[in-house]
C-alpha cells in the first residue's frame, strides 16, 4: 500500500514506524524537530502543509491508498482528509484524529458524508479503556474480540492468590479459556502446562465471555465499594466520569481550574468535585484515599500524574492507574508501581493498522505490555497454510499460540487435534517479532 501520513509527532512517528516495512509509507511534516526523527525511518519526508494540495500531490496522493492525518490540529486533520478525497476517484481511505469533542462523541466514529471514513478520538479511546478496566476491578488490561464473543483480560497474581505456585495443566480452568501468557518482569512466556505461576507474573486469560466471569472470581476482592478518585476533569476525565455514573460507581473528582469544576459539578451531579490540586497532600487526606478502590490520574502532565499514582500508593489506595502522554514512559511508571500506564496512541495506532491489516485477513491488531507482544485477530482463508491439517501438523512459529476460534457461533480453545476451516476466526497471542510469521500461515 501507498499511505501518506500527516504529522510526524509521537502517533505518526509510531504508526511509520510499525507501518514502512511492509508499506511505501511518505510522511507530511512542517516542524524541523519532527522531520529530523521522522528521516530516522526508511520513509520519504517533506516538509510542508497537509493540507495544501500541492504538498499532497508531491506525496502522490493520486496513486496513494490511504491517508492518516495526526497532527495535533483536529481541523487540520479534517481538511487534509477531506482534500485527498476530492484530489481522488480511487477510493482512498482516509482518517483523521480528533480531539474537540464538538466534531466527535465517540473513540471511534465513521464520518464519510465529509471526507473521512474514520474519526478518532485518542481521548476518548483511552478513557473507554480505563473505564473497562475499572469494570473488572482485578484487572490491568480488558479487550474484546470477535465483535465481543471473545475476551481478553490481564491480571495480575498477587501474595495468597489460588493460582500461586501452580503449574497450569493442575488449574481446573472453566471450559472455553485458557491462559495465552505470561508477564514476568520483562520476559512473556508462552505457556505450557508445565510452566508455573508465581506471585507478581501478570496472566493474560482469553475465551468466551461467560466463562471468563468464572476466573474473574479467582481475582476479586469480596469487599469492593467502587469508590473511584478521578484527577483531572480534562476531555478524559470528563468522559471516564460519564462512563463511570452509568455503572453506578462512586466517583470523586479533583481539577485544579475552577470553571472546569463548576461545569463538570453542572453537567454530571451526583458526583463530588473539589477544586485543588491532585498531588496536594491535604486534598489527598480530605477524600479518603486510603479507602478508595482506584486513583486514576488523567491530567496533561505525565510528571503530575505519575506523582499523584505513587502518593495516592502510598497513602492505600487499592489500584492506581495513569495516563502517560509520552509513551516511552509507560514502562518506567509500572516499574515504579503504577498499576497500569495508559498511552491515548495506542488506539489511534491500532485502528491504523487495522485498516491497513484488513486486506490480509486480519480483523484487529492490539498491543499489550508497552508493544511487547500481540492479539492478532485473523480469518482464516481457502488455501492459506493454517486450514491444511491439524494444528500439531503445522510449524507454527516459536513465539505465537492460538488462543481460541470462532466457528460459527462455536467458541473453541483449541488443542493438537483442532483443525481449522476456511471462514474460522482465530485469535493469536504472539510476541512482536513473530507477527510476520503468524500472518504467511494466514495468507
């Protein structure tokens, strides 16, 4: 594919970056900074506007498939879209990143009466996911797959859990799950029955639905109030809250800017607002946050956020969760004990890559633990390798596992013997190095 991405800052950088090994990937840059990282990559460069027509037409957006607009400038992003799709009769798909919540509502939102087949909003999207974390309170990362037939949830083991020092093939594990892998430290094992857990490993569960409710139980604490800290009522907070309310959750906010305070205590009652400071210690003792069942802390500082998680630790609070902007530090906040770090790239780059992933069978892309490994969502095609035989009988790269299929309205956790058909949804856990191995068998 010809893909034309326009702004080379944290999201276009990434998304060149997972994209120009496989792709003709030209990147529409104006700042010097951003160029002078962009060319790091095997990609063409040019400095200019991505909205100007002529810019586009160097970029050949004639013969170009699809075009990515991600600047930090939302009507930038929507003209750009909408001007490669008048310069086109070839059916290029574009999308655009959004934040205004004037032009969008949703994480993800189809807008083609105007030039864009989709909008996202990485706000939004990072609060959607915060929020089904919070729905499952053990959790550290929630996904759906198979338009939601299928989940994947993350825990993590802690002292005195009933999976400790257990090997996997003594867990009697609910039909239609299992366990793809493990995080441990900095290494993800791809489990066997033989292979143990311990204390601190983080377990990635994947199966039917109804089933994962079951181990859910293996995780939960009995006394679970609900309580949530919100710091930062900004696009995030103002969202995560509204999505909280519906759940019945009892959400305390803290945002500094006092108009902010007064229109969010307007349009959300029954919540309680304080206007101060999240990293102040007496506001920190006024909410109680040692009986509080998670601090999320959502401003636009990292800096802030990251030292409200590790106050908010040490005063009691059970799970502490943060918005990281600046996605190299997402590991260094889990490695100082932030319970989960979020990055708003992540969706934004991940919806990309399916649009781009579509034409190989592949339904969706997710990356999990800081992009150390991936959920691949795949269909599996008339002749491709992975429908020939059983599984046992396929050289399926070290690395990789098939998790679960879909057949039909059957969900399958698959052993040796499954054999895989034309049509079959099949969910693949694999370490990032192994995807283009994972996908030859598909093709």
């Amino acid at each position: 594919m010809h893909i034309i991405i326009i702004g080379a800052g944290d999201v276009g950088y990434h998304l060149a970056k997972a994209l120009y090994h496989d792709h003709e990937v030209v990147i529409i840059e104006k700042e010097d900074d951003a160029i002078q990282q962009a060319q790091d990559l095997d990609v063409q460069v040019i400095q200019g506007n991505g909205a100007n027509v002529n810019v586009l037409k160097k970029a050949k957006i004639q013969r170009s498939d699809l075009v990515v607009a991600v600047t930090g400038h939302d009507e930038l992003n929507i003209v750009a879209c909408m001007a490669a799709k008048q310069l086109t009769k070839n059916g290029i798909k574009t999308i655009a990143m959004v934040s205004n919540p004037d032009y969008i509502d949703e994480p993800v939102t189809m807008r083609e009466n105007v030039g864009m087949n989709i909008m996202i909003c990485p706000e939004l999207s990072l609060a959607y996911e915060m929020y089904q974390i919070l729905s499952v309170p053990s959790a550290v990362d929630v996904q759906d797959f198979v338009s939601g037939l299928v989940k994947m949830i993350e825990f993590k083991v802690e002292n005195g859990n009933v999976l400790v020092d257990k090997a996997l093939k003594d867990i009697e594990f609910p039909q239609c799950t299992m366990i793809s892998a493990i995080f441990r430290d900095t290494d993800v094992i791809i489990p066997d029955g033989n292979d143990i857990i311990f204390s601190g490993d983080r377990v990635v569960v994947i199966g039917r639905e109804e089933a994962i409710q079951e181990i859910r139980k293996w995780f939960e604490v009995s006394n679970q109030s609900n309580k949530v800290l919100v710091v930062g009522g900004g696009t995030v907070g103002f969202y995560l809250i509204e999505l909280l309310r519906k759940k019945n959750f009892n959400i305390t906010l803290v945002e500094k800017d006092l108009k902010r305070c007064e229109m969010i205590a307007e349009s959300l009652p029954n919540i309680t607002v304080i206007n101060g400071d999240g990293t102040n210690m007496n506001i920190l003792s006024e909410v109680n946050i040692s009986g509080m069942d998670a601090v999320v802390s959502v401003t636009n500082s990292d800096e802030k956020n990251l030292l409200c998680s590790l106050l908010a630790r040490q005063l009691g609070a059970k799970k502490v969760m943060a918005r990281v902007e600046r996605t190299e530090y997402t590991q260094l906040f889990e490695m100082v004990g932030v319970d989960v770090a979020m990055s708003s790239r992540e969706a934004t780059i991940n919806e990309v890559l399916k649009t781009t992933l579509l034409k190989m069978g592949i339904q969706s892309i997710t990356s999990i633990e800081g992009e150390i490994a991936e959920i691949l969502e795949l269909t599996a095609r008339e002749g491709s390798k992975i429908v020939k035989a059983p599984l046992k009988n396929i050289k399926f790269p070290k690395g990789a596992i098939v998790s679960t299929v879909v057949h039909g309205d059957t969900i399958i956790v698959p052993d040796g013997d499954t054999h895989i058909h034309p049509g079959d949804m099949v969910i693949v856990f694999t370490r990032l190095e192994m995807v283009s191995k994972v996908e030859a068998l598909f093709k």
